[in-house]
C-alpha cells in the first residue's frame, strides 16, 4: 500500500511516500524551486517522491494532508465574531482556504491520472496532530509523551499527547491567538529579521547578549495553569488580522506581528539594515530565556499527565536546539527524539504516517534513524555532468581526479580538510530537514579558530554571529560535550567540556557551546569514514559541517553543486567518487581510475 503525504499551501511544501508502513522517500519543494521555504502545492516533490518508489501516479492508494478546513469551526467562527479582521488579511485566509480545498484535484493532476483512473482516497489530517504524528509514529518509543509547538496551525499553537503502540491520544490544546512560536516571532521582527523563518538567527543572536529585558519581554506571555499560557495580545497584530500571510506560490511572506505597544516597552525597532548593538543581542537573550521559560512549563506539565521518560517533540519550536538541548536537565524526560524536518515540512511525513498507523491502525515497525531519503545521482550521472561542463571547469583551473574505492577517497579528502581547504561534500541520497547532515555538506577543519570568517569570506557571506555546527563520531560525544545524549539530526546545542572549547575554536559557539550531529557507522558508513581519517590526522573525531549552499537552499543537483564551487572560492569539491581541486592543488597519492 502506498501512501503520500503532503504539506501544501503552507511554508516549506513537501511530500513523502510511505509503503506499507516504511519511509520511501521524503522531499522538500525548495531544494527544486530553490527558493527557501517555498509555499504553494509541491508539484516537483510529489513528482520525486514517485520516482524514487519507482511507481506512477495510479499506484498511490491514500493521500494525507496535512491540513483539515473544518477542524475547530465553531472556535474559529467565534473567534471571528469577536475579532474583526482587517479586509486584506480576510482575503488571504479566503483565497488559501479556497487552495486548500481544491488539493484532490490538483494532486489528482499531479499524479497524472486520467478520467478513468481510480482517485485515491484523501484524508485530511489535522496540522498538530500531522505534527504529533511525525514525531512519534517514526521514533524509536512504543510508548511516550509527545508534544508540537508552533505558531498555528488549523486554529491550534501547542498540543499534547499520549502515543502508545499505533495511536496518539490527544491531552491538551491551545488555541489561536496564543502562540508561543508567534512571541519568538515577534521578537525576531522587532529585531529586523523580517524573512520567513529567520528565528533561527535570533536563537544565534541571544548568546552574544545577558537576559537584560526579561521583564520586558515576559510580559507579553503569562503562564497559566496546567502547562497553559496567554499572550498579552495588546502587544500583537495577529488578532486583528494586521498581520497578513501569504502561502501561495513562492516565498511566504509574514506581515508585522507585533503593535506599537512593543516599541513603547523596548524602543524603536530595528530596521534590517541598522547595525546590531549590545542591546539587540540583550533583547534576543531575553525572548530565548522567556521562551524556554514557557516551552519547560508546557513539558513539565505533559509530564504530570504521562509521566514517560521519553519525549517525542515537533512544530517549528521544536526547531530550537539551544532549548531542545536543555530537555533533560529542566524536565524529567531523560529520551528526547526530534525528526530532521520538525517544522512544517515535517507534517507530510506526519500526514502520511497517522493515514498508516492511526486511521488504518497498521503496527509500527519503521524507525527513522537516518535523513537520506530525498533523490540520489549515480556515478555515471556525475561523470557525465563533469564532462559536460568540462571547459567550465577547466577555465576556473579545475582538475578533474575519479577514486576507485572509498578508502583513497577519505583518505585524500581528509588530508584536505587537514591542511586548512573548504570541501564541498556530496553524495548519495539528499537530506530531509532543514539540516545538512553529511550528504550535502561543507567541510572544514574544526581546530581552526579564523575557520568561520573564512567560510564566510570565501563562500557563506552570513551575519558573522551565526555559529557552524560540527560532525562527530557517535561514540565521541560525551568526551567533547558535558550531559549530552547522541543526536544524529543536529537538533540539540550541548556545553562544551571545558577542556575541549580551545580543540575545536570553528565550532564553539560564544557561549562555549555547540550545536553537534552523531555519526554512526551504520547509518552513513562513508561520512564516519571521512571523518575517522580526519581523526587519524588531526585526533579530532570531528568536521566542521555546514550546509552546501550560499544563500539559498541547500543544493539538490550536482550542477548546483558545481556551480556553487564555480561562483565560489571553495577549494574541493567532491561529487561521489569524483574530486575538483583548484589547479594550484596538485593531486597527490590518488588512486586513479
């Protein structure tokens, strides 16, 4: 039986296969349309997903979306009673609904299926519970607590539950407008981040600055009763429809959240221009601390009601590493899972999973312990790229040399991160999350404390406060990290032990510490490969890895690949078995084909 699921008309569109019970593939718009988080139906990713299952369109057997136009009606039609939105926004919300409700003819279109084919049966599977459901139905835990956090999603910000066997129960819920995701939100505007999905920026920001306005801040959040909470909505646009949103095709777009009231209590705005003072870092410091403040309320109460030692977490909160990896030490849970795409992309995966496991009530036997389910180019593709654009290269001063075996290839590539050189590493299958986690990846020597500025000098060109995450072999992470538990998603920021921050400089954050990704051989044999070379040289059991891009999402094709290392200063380039070295690199001990 196949299933698609399918996150549409929403930020960061995606679709997954599932077949019988089992993850086929999992892929996301952007990486196709190369814009980040794109919205509107994903055509190219349904597409990708048939490919890789090897089927056609007549094949897929249940379609689950990830969305549900009459779930809270009577809660929405109140709310719209007492809340007159402003005409503009009315019309996005019409407009999308309008989009949303028409998916079974366009996937149908999608699908390619004709008059006479057999339609697939759709589900319309509930935002939060698509969440919940992407989390726990893939994790390694028969029974757990399970939680999303986000800013909404049909009418709902935060949910709780009980998963056990094949079924979630649903514990608590809270409703539009109060929305822990929309208070980070706000904040990341305030401070003149104003692109979607930039929050992330504002979690990197806050380790430069002290706490200093929590008082401010917290004001905009009171914590309730039962792992309940309230905005103070005075201080936010979302209610009166001021903030509009468009999930059409394209970039979505966010309008200003956040009233005039916020600048009374914190000062002007910063414009996104406006040089970033000690005071914005300050404000970042405060809304993490108020935000994780209220995020451990929520799970502390989960707790109270199913009082598991493991966690299942999703929503785009749950895309807060520097919170995620406090967890353990400010909750009783001592399991945490968080799957790669936690965020919106995430609840097609969650979508199809509570088609298969929830409403068919099919047994659990998939557990995600990778994310390298997106397309894959054979060797003879790449060769064949290369060949293609062989003056290109040759004009840039580019030495073409093939590998016969993985051995030579880690070897060689290792001794390159060694000597100082930036690597753009691709192989296999594309990662699914927001996060390169070996496949698509720039490498670089961690040891190196100017490692930073020169990623950004050479190719990244990022605000200088953003920290690069690292890759370390599973076994090594207790000896680098104080209290950690090993992640393979790269979803959680641990301390450093202290004797280890002055090893590894590239990768310490300000505040001593790191965003890290767990290894393991079984799960992608060549990157433990390289990376156990590079200890072999260095006695760091660890790269510096960063996602293969500049400035727009993470590369998908070898061309893209190719061209990133073209517009770029990046010193090699590793596409599968084949390495591009700049002309002033010679190749030396490489086995030739």
């Amino acid at each position: 039986m196949n299933i698609l699921g399918i996150n549409a008309y929403h930020g960061d569109a995606s679709a997954v296969l599932v077949r019988d019970g089992e993850l086929v593939a999992a892929v996301e718009e952007e990486r196709f349309r190369r814009i980040k988080h794109v919205a509107g139906f994903p055509t190219e990713a349904v597409r990708a997903c048939l490919k890789i299952g090897g089927i056609a369109g007549r094949d897929v057997h249940h379609i689950g979306v990830s969305r549900n136009p009459r779930a809270h009606l009577l809660g929405k039609g109140l709310f719209a009673l007492r809340h007159r939105a402003e005409r503009g926004a009315d019309d996005d919300r019409a407009a999308n609904d309008r989009r949303v409700q028409e998916i079974p003819g366009t996937v149908a279109g999608v699908l390619g299926l004709s008059a006479g084919d057999k339609r697939p049966e759709v589900h319309w599977v509930e935002h939060h519970p698509a969440h919940l459901a992407s989390a726990f139905f893939v994790s390694p835990f028969e029974e757990s607590a399970v939680c999303a956090i986000d800013g909404f999603g049909d009418f709902v910000s935060t949910s709780t539950a009980h998963g056990r066997a094949n079924q979630i129960d649903m514990i608590e819920r809270i409703y539009f407008p109060h929305s822990l995701g929309l208070l980070y939100l706000a904040i990341t505007q305030y401070l003149g981040f104003t692109s979607y999905g930039d929050e992330f920026k504002v979690m990197g920001l806050a380790s430069y600055g002290k706490p200093d306005f929590t008082n401010e801040v917290g004001k905009l959040v009171r914590l309730r009763r039962n792992g309940g909470f309230e905005l103070d909505l005075s201080y936010f646009s979302h209610v009166s429809g001021g903030a509009s949103m468009t999930w059409a095709d394209g970039e979505p777009t966010l309008g200003r959240v956040f009233t005039e009231k916020l600048e009374a209590l914190l000062g002007p705005a910063r414009q996104s221009d406006e040089r970033l003072t000690e005071k914005h870092a300050a404000v970042a410091a405060s809304v993490q601390a108020v935000f994780e403040e209220a995020f451990f309320h929520v799970l502390n109460a989960l707790h109270a009601r199913i009082p598991a030692t493991s966690l299942c977490l999703a929503g785009g909160c749950a895309m807060n590493s520097v919170a995620n990896g406090k967890i353990r030490n400010h909750t009783p849970f001592e399991e945490v899972f968080i799957q790669p795409a936690a965020a919106d992309n995430g609840t097609a995966l969650g979508a199809a999973f509570w088609v298969w496991n929830h409403l068919l009530k099919k047994p659990r036997h998939f557990v995600m312990k990778h994310a390298f389910w997106g397309p894959a180019f054979d060797e003879a593709e790449l060769r064949s790229l290369l060949h293609a654009r062989a003056d290109e290269v040759q004009a840039a001063g580019g030495v073409v040399t093939e590998f016969k075996d993985s051995y030579t290839l880690t070897e060689f590539v290792a001794d390159r991160i060694a000597k100082g050189q930036i690597v753009g590493w691709f192989q296999g299958r594309m990662e699914w999350g927001a996060r390169a986690l070996g496949n698509r990846s720039i490498l670089a020597d961690p040891r190196r404390a100017d490692m930073r500025d020169l990623i950004n000098e050479k190719i990244k060109f990022r605000e200088q406060f953003r920290p690069f995450a690292l890759s370390l072999l599973e076994e090594a992470h207790s000896v680098f990290f104080v209290d950690s538990a090993p992640d393979p998603f790269m979803m959680q920021v641990y301390p450093f032990q202290a004797d280890k921050r002055t090893v590894v400089p590239a990768v310490t954050h300000v505040d001593g510490s790191g965003r890290l990704q767990a290894v393991r051989l079984d799960a992608n044999p060549l990157y433990w490969e390289l990376i156990r070379a590079f200890e072999r040289r260095s006695g760091v059991p660890m790269v510096l890895n960063t996602s293969f891009n500049e400035n727009e999402p993470i590369v998908h094709e070898p061309g893209e690949a190719l061209d990133c290392f073209l517009r770029t200063r990046m010193d090699v380039l590793v596409l599968g078995n084949t390495v591009v070295t700049r002309a002033d690199e010679s190749v030396q001990h490489a086995n030739r084909v």
